[in-house]
C-alpha cells in the first residue's frame, strides 16, 4: 500500500517546497483550495482553480516527508503556513501525511 501511494505521488503530484527553520526541501504531493459551499455561494466570482482567498488548503504529502505545523509550503509566488499536520494509517504503518494550510500574508 505505501508503494502505491508513493508511485500515484510521484506520478501525479507537484513538486512542492517546504521550509522548517532554515530547512527547506521539495516534496511531492497534491495541494489545492478546500471549498465550502457556504464560501462558494457567498462569492460572486471564483477563478478557474475554483480557490475561494478566505479558505483554507489542503496538502498531501509522503509519510516521511516530515512536515510540522508551523512549516511553510512555497508553490509558485504564494507562500502557505501549516495549521495542522497529521499522518493517515492504515493499520499501524503510515500510508501519507496530510495537512491543512492558510496562505500567509
């Protein structure tokens, strides 16, 4: 299982930079806007990613990419603080880690 998941991040994953201190390294995950209906319905216009500026973001990342709340996350020209930070088992072992962000700023 862990196999897998690691093959379908490096497939379709974005290479991500996350910094802890003075530490920074790339990871390969998936990160996107979480959307509430409540947002959606309250905004007149939505850009094609469908990002709504209030929320929040989601990550997906590998289970040892280490990642800690208090960590940013660089993607593109927008840089994103981590709020939360947890891993997914399945059984004992650690499948992923996943996270919810705020953009900073």
């Amino acid at each position: 299982m862990v196999r897998m998941i690691a093959s379908l991040l490096q497939e379709y994953g974005t290479d991500l930079t996350v910094t802890h201190g003075q530490t920074s390294k790339v990871l390969r995950g998936f990160f996107r806007a979480v959307n509430s209906k409540s947002w959606q319905s309250m905004e007149s216009e939505a850009n094609l990613l469908g990002e709504i500026t209030r929320g929040q973001y989601a990550y997906i990342g590998p289970a040892d990419g280490n990642v800690r709340e208090g960590d940013t996350l660089v993607l593109g020209e927008k840089t994103y603080l981590f709020r939360r930070v947890e891993f997914y088992y399945c059984g004992n072992q650690a499948l992923y880690q996943w996270g919810l962000c705020v953009e900073k700023g």
